[in-house]
C-alpha cells in the first residue's frame, strides 16, 4: 500500500478508536442556572462531548421558571432549531410536549429505573415526551445552630414555625444583627409562588387547586386560613422584598447567615454545604410543616426533565446527549457534586450520594407525600391556571385581596378557563 494510504488508514483508524467522525455535530442545549447549576450541567455535555466527538453549546436560560416558559414557547413556536434539547420543568409536558421528539423507542428498558411518579411526568398521551432528570420536592432548611441556642425544636406545624422564627428574629436582632429574618421562602408573582402556596394550602387540608378528575376546588376555608396564615408572616418573620424573591434571592438571605429557616428545593444544600457558605455545618433539612394537627406535611413535587426538539436537525445526536445525561452514572455524579435529587431508585441507596446529602434518605417519604400541582389534569391550560393561581396569592400576600375575596375570584377565573377547555 502507497504510504500515504497507511497514513490515511491510521488516520481514520485513529478517528474511529477516538469516536471522532466526520459525523461530528454542535448540539445546543438549554441549562437553567440556579446556583451551581450550570457548572454541573457543563460539566456533565462536556464530558459527553469528549466521548463523541460531538461539540456541545450550552444556552442559559432565565431563573425564573415563568420568564424561561415564556422564552421557550417563543422558540417553539416559531419552529426555531437553535435549541436541540431543552430542559423543561415537569409541569410543561403538556404545554409543550408537541413540540418534542418521542422518546418512546429510545428509553425501553430504562424507564422502569426511575422514579413512577417522575415518569408518569415525562409521558403526553402513553409517548414519552422528555427524559427525567432530577427530581424536586419543597424542603424546610433550618439553622441547627439557632434552634440549640435558643432550645427550640424542628417545627412540626406552622404556628411552630411562626413561633419559633419570631423567638430567634427577636433574639438575633437583639444580640445585633438587625438584618435578620425568621423565614425566607419565594413570594414573587411566578411559578415558585405556586409551588409555595400550594404547600401551605395542601398541607392545611385545602386541595390541590383543581382536583384529580379536573373539579376547581380551590374556594374553601381550609385554603383561605393558609393564606391568611402566610400573609401574617410578611413584614413580620419574613422580608417584603419576599414577594419578589424567587429561589435564589431566598437563599442568598439564608446563605449569608440572615434567616432561621427557608423553603427551597434539594440544590440549595449543596450549596449551603459549600465551602465558602458562612452557615456550613450548622443547616439541616426537614420536610415542611403540616397546617395543624390533623394537616399534613406537603412538598410541592418539582423537577426538571430533558427533551429533544422536533425541529432538531441532530436528532439522534441530540438524544443520545439526553439518555446519557440522565443514565445513573451522570445523575449520581450531580447528586454529590450538586445535591440534585436523582431519579434512578436504586441511588437513594448509593453510599456516595447519600454521604453528600445525608437527609436525602428521608426524602423518600417526602416524595411519598409530595403534591402534585394540576399540570396533568390542566393539560396546555395549566400555566393560565397557575398563573391565576400565583396572582391570586400575591394579591393576599401584598395585603391588596382579603383570602376569601381572592379565592372566589380566582374560582371564578379558573371555572372560566375551564369552559373554554381542559
Ligand atoms: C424548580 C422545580 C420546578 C418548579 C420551579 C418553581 O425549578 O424543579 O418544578 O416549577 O422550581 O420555581
């Protein structure tokens, strides 16, 4: 053979071995950002796009998980490929599912490895619209430290929580830290609101704001005392600049040291366990109060899936890049680096990720307990109703809408939307 046949053969014998084609493709992808969040995602295409050969762009996208919706409609809408796969929340698949690849082919065999609830998520009319990723549910963080020094215990209700946040903010702000909050949580008029309010008003014996067989339900007693409730601890135990706080503003107040508890979802652990947080070693996670005693404890169930876009033109590119970001090993690499709570089963037993998240065993029962918000029942109605919903909410919690009010006005809007169809 002439030797530059040789060479041309070691050449592509070389590429071949490497994985590096003349195949190669960009895939973009959408990464939200919420603390770490990015950087664990790079890491993770980056090392995808080491072992194909692909090369990999990383689109960042709002925090806000509204203003990201509404970025992503716009996309889809207009049949944009700029975006190859998307990172959706689990309340979008039926907003959005229409505009994804069916994933059905692709996860036999693997779907059985996740968590039911995440998968009956992912799937619009039995095919599987996007991959699960990670899974989120509403925790309380506290400051372990705090409740020693002032011989309280892990509120088991709200009125504890209420109390015991209003002991430690006076007794801060006496010791001198007069920037000091009982609790921080997300108060904007968005998304995270929803989630929030859900879990008060769940946890109270409210309802789910339409109910499974799709009834509105959210006019009661029950919701409107939790409302109330929260409303109360606006300008006393929690900030008014909470009714512009989304998660990371809440936790930025926590993370310096400024609040005795927060709501928020299983990432912010991570970072408060960093190594430059002020509050490391002094935080521990619990589920969220019950309403009363005969509530119960409700995390709002989150989370966030991966999906392809039909008008990719790297399809299958594209969908390797998801099944790998999902697969254990990846999913185990962002819950100990991340805290993102997986959602492969068998890594809630997993000795290194349940080292780096010790609560995440408890988690379990979180997530047996989780509730729902109605994206299933609401279909490609569900961001009006939510967005109804957190409205409603802000209106009470800006003091501008007694609860009853609100409510029977939002009854009202949400039987109207209704009518046009879900
Ligand atoms: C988190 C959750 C998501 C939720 C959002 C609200 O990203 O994963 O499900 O909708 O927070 O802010």
């Amino acid at each position: 053979m002439p030797r530059y046949l040789t060479r041309l053969a070691a050449a592509a014998g070389l590429l071949l071995s490497t994985g590096v084609g003349a195949w190669a493709v960009e895939i973009s992808i959408s990464c939200s950002a919420l603390g770490k969040e990015y950087e664990v995602c790079k890491e993770g295409v980056d090392a995808w796009a080491q072992k194909t050969g692909n090369t990999v762009k990383i689109v960042s996208t709002p925090n806000s998980a509204t203003e990201r919706l509404a970025l992503y409609q716009q996309l889809l809408a207009a049949g944009a490929g700029d975006i190859d796969v998307f990172q959706i929340d689990v309340v979008w698949t039926g907003i959005l599912g229409e505009h994804f690849q069916d994933l059905t082919p692709k996860t036999q065999g693997v779907l059985e490895q996740h968590l039911p609830a995440m998968v009956d998520i992912s799937r619009v009319d039995s095919k599987i619209v996007a991959m699960p990723w990670f899974a989120d549910a509403g925790l309380l963080y506290y400051r372990q430290d705090l409740l020693e020094k002032y011989n309280r215990k892990v509120p088991q209700t709200w009125a504890e929580l209420t109390e015991t946040a209003r002991i430690i903010q006076e007794g801060e702000r006496k010791a001198g830290n007069n920037d000091f909050w009982g609790y921080v949580w997300q108060g904007r008029a968005y998304e995270g609101l929803t989630t929030n309010a859900l879990e008060w008003i769940a946890s109270n014996n409210g309802g789910t704001i339409v109910n499974a067989t799709g009834e509105v339900t959210i006019e009661n007693p029950n919701a409107a005392e939790a409302l109330k409730t929260a409303a109360g601890w606006v300008g006393t135990i929690t900030p008014e600049g909470v009714l512009n706080y989304t998660e990371e503003e809440s936790r930025g107040v926590f993370q310096a040291g400024n609040a005795a508890f927060m709501r928020n979802w299983p990432y912010a652990w991570a970072l408060a366990q960093g190594d430059d947080s002020t509050i490391k070693g002094k935080v521990g996670v619990a589920p969220l109060p019950k309403g009363g005693a005969d509530g119960r404890h409700a995390g709002t169930l989150g989370g966030q899936l991966l999906a392809v876009s039909k008008y990719s033109k790297n399809a299958e590119a594209a969908t390797d890049l998801v099944m790998y970001l999902t697969n254990r090993d990846e999913q185990k690499r962002r819950a100990v680096k991340g805290s993102f709570n997986p959602t492969i089963l068998t890594l809630y037993e997993d000795a290194d990720v349940t080292k780096a998240s010790p609560f995440i065993g408890n988690l379990r029962d979180v997530f047996a307990n989780a509730v729902t918000r109605p994206s299933g029942v609401t279909g490609d109605n569900y961001n009006k109703v939510s967005t109804e919903f957190f409205n409603a909410v802000h209106q009470v919690l800006s003091k501008r809408s007694e609860p009853e009010q609100a409510l029977q006005r939002l009854d009202r809007d949400l039987k109207r939307i209704k009518r046009n169809g879900w």
